[in-house]
C-alpha cells in the first residue's frame, strides 16, 4: 500500500487507498455488530494501513473506530 487517506465530509466519510497496482478486492457486510468488510487480496497490513486508524476521527458518525487494533 502506497497511502490511505480519510475525508470525511458532512454526508459520508470517503476511504480511499493508493497502489501501485490493481487490487482484487470484495467487500460484504456482517450484521451483528453491523460493519461492512472491504477484503484486499493479497494486500499485507502494513504500516500504511494501520495508520489508517488514526486518520478517523473520534466523533466520525459513519466510521467507528471501536473494537479496532
């Protein structure tokens, strides 16, 4: 992963990650707790995008940080 940014605006919060090549990904939700998943194949969690955590604000209202490491 290249970078990972957070925008959050008044009506949605925007995710986006940079690559310096294609991603194969699938995204699904769970319902209990309700969480969408974005799976990145092949994509090792690193430094990057661990960070991202830290690019969420507390009071975001459509991102909760809450139970993430």
């Amino acid at each position: 992963m290249i970078a990972s940014r957070v925008w959050p605006a008044q009506e949605y919060t925007r995710v986006t990650f940079e690559t310096a090549r294609p991603v194969r990904h699938q995204f699904f939700e769970i319902p209990d707790p309700p969480r969408l998943v974005l799976d990145l194949e092949g994509v090792d969690l690193d430094a990057e995008l661990k960070s991202i955590v830290s690019k969420v604000r507390e009071d975001d209202p459509y991102i909760s940080r809450c139970g993430w490491r």
